[in-house]
C-alpha cells in the first residue's frame, strides 16, 4: 500500500519537475529512490520524460537497475548509454545477470557488449549463453562453493568463509560436495556444517539432494521440483550428473512468475505473445502479435458460415433459429473453457500428467454430463419465456446438453493433443476452445432442428 | 522426467499388488517412497486402493505428507484415522503447518483437533489461526530469530546455535532485530553476523529491511514485495510496526502458484471454484461450482437472443446476414480476451495499478483501432469470397473494426470497474467478456445492417 502511493507521488512530483525544468531537484529525488522504486517510475513515464531521467541516474544505480528493466526499455537505456558505457557498468555484476541482460538484447548489440567486457568474465558469461534462456542452464549461477568428498569440514568452513567475504558465492544456503569426476554427490546445509565437528570429512556429514534438473531441462521442470520437494535452491547437472551450478530461490520465483503470466496470456489468445510489460511495449508489437491470432482465429471461425449456409433452408423455415446461435455458441465455449483451463493448469503444476489422460477424460465425461443435464432445464424454460414457441424451444433444450459435453470434451482433449505433438498445451486458449466447440456446436444444433422439423413435418 | 515415470510405475506396481492382494510388498514399496512421491501416487489412487495404500503408512510418515494433500484426501485421511490420532501427529509439526492444515478443515474438526495438541503447541497455533488464512499473517511463521538491538553479536550467536540446534527456528537466512518496544529495527543476515566482530552491538550492524508487510495484508501482497525487491523472506508487523513473525520463501512460493492458479481458474470462467486438485475433486462439487457460473452466463447470454430478434424483419429479408453471426461474436469476445488478458495479468504482478487506467485505455484504444483497421479487409474479402454477395460482406466489413474496437475497450474496463468496486479484477474472465462482448457486437452488426440495408432501398 505504503509502497504504491508512494511511487505514484513520485512520478507526479517527477511530471512536475520536468515541467518547471528543476533538474537539479529532479536529480536529487531519483537518487534518493530505491533502485526498485527507479524502476516502477522509469516504466511508468513517456519515452521523453524517460530519456531524461534516465540522464539523471548516476552509472553505479544502474547496476541495481538493468535487469529488471521491460525489454523495451532496456534497450532503449543500451541505446541512449552506448555499448561501452553499458560494459563498463555491466562489468561490476554477476555473471548470471550479465548473461540475462545479453540474452534479452538483439545478437548484434550482444555481442559487441560481450566483447567489451572483462576477459575473466567473458568466459563464464559465454558458458552461461551457450544454453537457452527458458533453459535450467539459462537461469543458473556458476557461483556457487564446491568442494570434494575428501575435504575435512574445518578446511572447508575456512575457505568458504574466504571466499563468501571475497563475493565469490551467489545467496546460497548450501554447500555442494562432488566426487572425483565432478559428479554431484549431494549438499550439506552451510548452517548444519557449522556445527559439524572440524575435522570430519564432508563424505561423513552429506546429505543427498532430494533433487536435480538436467542443464537442457525446461527452466519450468526446475520451477516444478522446487516447488514439490519444497527447496531453497536445486543443483544443475550435466548429462554425466556433474554439477554444473544451482538455480538460486528467488530466480526460481523469477521463473513461476514468468511461466504463469506466460500461460495466461496464452490462454487469452495471445499466442507467444507479449514479452515484458504490457506499459512499455510497443503498439505495433502489440498489434502485430494479437493481430496475428486474430487473423487466425477469424480464417478457422468462418468455416461456421459455411455450416450454418448449409443449413440455410432449415434457417429460412424457422427464422427463431437465428435468435439462439450467440447462446448456444457461447455456452458451448463456455464449457469447453472450463474444461481446458482445469486440465491446462493441472498440466501445467504437473498434478496431472500425460499418464493421467483417460482418467480425466473419464472424470470430464461424467461432470459434462451431469452439468449438460443440470444446465438444460434451464435452458428450455430460458428459449421458451423468451421465444413462446415451443418448437424452437425444445431443439435448444435438445441440443444445449449436446454441445455442454462436446465442448467440455474437447476441452480436455485439445490440451493433451497439443501435448502429443509436443506442445505447450497452454496454446490451446479460450479462443480456440470456443472457435472448434463454435464448429461442432452448430453442427450439433442444426443437425438436431432439421432432424425436429422434418420429423414434425414442418420443413 | 525421471520422477515422472517413476510415480507412474509406482502407480503399477501398487494397482498390481493390491490386485494380487501381496500387502507385505506393497508396504515395503509404499515405505521406501520419498514422503512428496507418495502424496502424488495417493492423489492419483481410486478412494478404495487410496485407503488401503493410507493404512500401510507409519505415522511417522504423516507429519510430511499431511500438509501436501488436497483439501478432499486431507479430509478423508482425518476421518479415516481419527481426530485423536491426527493430533497425535500433528504435535510433531511446526505451528504454522498445524494452522495451515487445520485451516482446511471443517470448523468442528478443527476445534476438535485443536484441543487435543499439546498445550504449549495449542496457544501458538491459535494465535496463527486468528489471521485469515489468505492474510499474510495467515502464512507467516512465528519461529523466527528476535533479539533486541542492545545485545551483543557473540552472545546472539551462541543463543541462537543452541535454539537452532533444537530446532526452535523456521529455516531462515536473517536475524531480526527489534528495539524495546518489540518495534522492527532490521535485520542481519545469518552469515554477515557470522564475519562480524563478537563484541559489536546488533545496532551498530543491523540493515535496514527492504519491504515488510502488515499482518493483515493480503498474502498477495506479501509475495508481490518478496519478487520486487528479490527478498527471500520477509517480516510480517502489526500496526505499530511491532514484529509478529516473517513469511519465508518457500511459503511466499506456494502463495504464488496458489495465487496464479486462481487467477487462471477464474480467467476460464470458474468463478472463485475448485480449491486444490482436479483429480481429486469431488464430481459434484465440480459441477455444482461450473454451473454456477454456466447459468449465471447462460442467462446473461439470452440477451442476444432479444437483440437479435428485435431485428427479425432485417434479418428475414436477409437471411445471409445470420450466417456471420458466430463469426463476428467470437471476433469480438477474442479481441476482448485479448485486451483483457493483458490488464488483468499486469494488474495481479502490480506492473499496472489503478492509477495507470487513463494511460492503459489511450494505449488500448490507438492498439485496438489499428487491430480493426488490420482485420477488416480481411473480413471482407472472407465474407465475399464466403457469400458471393457484396452487400454482405460490406456489412461484416463495417461491423467488424467496430467490434473489435468496442470489445477490446471492455476487456480493459472491465477489470478496472471490478477493481472500482473492490472485486478482485480476475474475476472478469474470457467467457464474461464474451458474454458482453456478444451482446453489444450483435447489436453494432445488425444496427449497421438495418441501415445499410435501409440506405440501399432493400428492407
């Protein structure tokens, strides 16, 4: 609470500065923000309030800064700074940041950085891009204390100790013990190695690690094990399981934040979508990225005019037909949006599995059916009251429960087929969901009123 | 991938050798299980083989699993083995873990349970369970390191390792510091006081803590302080800022998956709905929840079968124009959707706030119109090459950008107006957008018929 206000008197009083042209009382107030603070305003404010309070920020804050900047407005700062100054500052963090920053920048401006950077950190920053940024690789930290199965705890403590005040080490609770080869062996808590005695060997005092994820992982995968074997932070191994390094517990919230705002916007039609901030993105990228979903959507949407075309003689009989299409159409889709969006996050927190398939479409069966029959009573009385013909009433009645287990179905379906040819099933959205049960809801309906009409012999 | 199959060829075996009615091995299996492994093979077991598999697991094994079950296989667990057994169990758990489990628990069973726990546990327990459990008092833990500022850095030390040694502490990374009057001063983090000199006063080494949150917050907002300032836990203060615990980070994770999940499950038109797992929900409750929310928009819904029929005569001299109907519904409630996706998600992660609705309309506007003026040639040369005839797709073509427009700007109000009247803006979710999005598009689409038409001399 306290914080929100506050960042919005900020960039009022930022607004006003900039207005009267104060910088000198301008600069004085940005500095005296915290550096996450800086942030929330720089998003907030226009691209040429932006440039100059950007001006304003002394080089040592923006160390604090650059990562958690939007895309856009990160490279707008790697733009108005210069590769060599963004070096220089880039110079004083971590490797693990660094290679998160470079991954977010075009690959020629990547590279030019890289280049300038301190040799030592070359390196290491060159091994962490080697992976993909949705990758355990991608998101780990190589700094992280490593020792042999052979050391003795006294020695260990000692060069830990060293080595934590050196700034060696990211925030880690852990120690981490190999074998020989560089295996992974497991890890002993720093607080429990305290109070080991000194001169055992850390063979004697390890603990396993509940567990591991494979550098190639999905950084979700990761995200996933933490979250079940309730840990701080998880080692990353190699395909030989040598410890490579370790996702730390707050990249890890990092990773859930990203994953779920990435699966909801999926699910809202949004396709791949829509990186970083919804403020500071581009209209143009905005358009082109929802347009393209758009498109699609209404290119496989029209295949229901063709079917209710088809049907065009029943339609013209009974022209009350025509009332009933949005509800149906939506209620089907309804359903169907219910269904998949149950089944896509189970997926997705990895309580249910593949595995899991025909149990849930059994179980979907069942629910369908019994809210298609508790929905359809509803809908008779509804088309009735509104209609007074009884007729019409009673194909809506008909084809309600019909299109409710249909489109709950394929609910559950869509996400496993997505699945099968290898997937994110978060692909399958509301939208879609509603354009195929749109499809096979009118199918269902005009089927059933012609079947009706010529049955009671009035077409 | 590795746990994956496992637990799925656990599932096997035990399906196989309750078949087989081989018990001895199936505890044997069951006891050698990992405690998460065997929540997530109990989940996924059918009540029948679920209560068999729960009679072979010592009690022991209870204190790790209770906390990790679904609301519906928690409760069948505390009615299968007994309220005085349960509590048996749950003396050995930590007082933020009992409140948490008795939370979820009907209000008899949880008093029960209550007064059965160990007298020192039960006054601890029921000081947590006086907060909400979505509060972030709810979540917190009391077991937290204090000492005030007057102490010295040695002294704190040895106290510490002995109460951490008995295991009186939460696992934490920072001692807090609180001045006389238990008012939250700071805090150190455990390996800082370490390195520092033991005869220094806690004030001279005490930091300042970043964010804390009040303990009546809502725990989102907890987590959403955690990921801004990248904690990894975060004290929790009364209203005269005097310490009462701190939420740590494994907590603050579960609050966001647990957060997420809602916000998804509500998005796919689930209302506030099913709590816990999919699987293991009750068929019933499922239902009875979906339709809820299948009727409430059903009826909103019927709407449109009202505007629709009010343009009959339009209609019935072209029946043709009732071909697009579905077409330019599902357009609307996708581009809607769409716009709404983005607001909500940037609301719920504190990246919009209320305060930035002015900016987030101009910006939904200009995107929305040039998403229009993208789509409608598209329209129309679809409707064309669909119908053949010219004043129809003319119509679509105009109908079209409107509907977009019109729908995109409700997907961004109306989570504001939720917000407004002090709902959670999740709750706007794809198929409401549809639903409103349908009505106010049917009637653009036949408004701008009835006109043209009328223009063109044809009605």
């Amino acid at each position: 609470m306290d914080t929100t206000v506050s960042i919005d008197e900020a960039i009022e009083s930022i607004r006003e500065l900039i207005r009267e042209h104060r910088v000198d009382e301008l600069r004085k107030l940005v500095i005296e923000m915290r550096p996450q603070d800086i942030v929330d305003v720089i998003e907030r404010l226009d691209s040429s309030e932006r440039r100059l309070v950007l001006g304003l920020i002394p080089s040592s804050y923006y160390v604090e800064i650059l990562d958690r900047l939007s895309d856009e407005v990160l490279y707008e700062v790697v733009v108005s700074k210069g590769v060599s100054k963004i070096a220089r500052i880039m110079s004083d963090m971590q490797p693990d940041v660094i290679a998160d920053i470079l991954a977010r920048l075009p690959p020629r401006t990547r590279r030019r950085i890289l280049a300038l950077l301190p040799p030592w950190k070359i390196e290491e920053v060159a091994t962490l891009l080697r992976y993909p940024p949705e990758s355990a690789g991608g998101v780990m930290t190589t700094r992280i204390p490593v020792f042999s199965v052979d050391e003795v705890v006294g020695k260990v403590l000692e060069e830990y100790t060293v080595k934590y005040q050196l700034g060696l080490y990211d925030k880690l609770n852990y120690v981490y013990v190999v074998d020989r080869g560089g295996e992974l062996v497991g890890w002993i808590e720093f607080k429990n190695l305290l109070t080991a005695s000194r001169d055992r060997r850390l063979r004697e005092v390890v603990q396993p690690c509940p567990a591991r994820v494979h550098v190639l992982a999905d950084r979700e995968e990761a995200a996933r094990l933490v979250v079940k074997y309730d840990l701080v932070e998880i080692p990353v191994v190699d395909d030989k399981d040598r410890l490579l390094g370790a996702i730390t517990v707050d990249d890890i919230i990092d990773v859930i934040v990203a994953e779920s705002t990435e699966d909801i916007l999926k699910f809202g039609g949004l396709g791949e979508s829509v990186r970083g901030s919804y403020l500071t993105a581009r209209v143009t990228e905005l358009v082109r990225r929802r347009a393209t979903w758009l498109i699609f959507l209404y290119v496989m949407e029209s295949i229901t005019v063709s079917v209710i075309g088809f049907f065009e003689n029943v339609l013209s009989s009974v022209i009350a037909l025509s009332f009933f299409i949005p509800l149906l159409t939506a209620t089907g889709g309804n359903a169907g949006s219910q269904a998949a969006t149950l089944v896509i996050r189970s997926l997705a927190t990895g309580e249910a599995r593949p595995y899991d398939f025909l149990r849930i479409v059994a179980k979907e069966a069942v629910s369908s059916s019994l809210l298609a029959l508790t929905i359809s009573p509803v809908g008779f009385l509804l088309a009735y009251t509104i209609s007074h013909n009884i007729v019409v009433a009673s194909i809506v009645a008909l084809s309600l429960p019909c299109i409710v287990v249909v489109a709950s179905l394929m609910g559950v379906l869509l996400p496993f087929i997505a699945m099968a040819i290898k997937t994110d099933p978060a692909i399958i959205s509301a939208p879609l969901i509603s354009t195929v049960s749109d499809i096979t809801g009118l199918t269902i309906y005009f089927t059933i009123a012609s079947i009706l009409l010529k049955l009671l012999g009035l077409t």
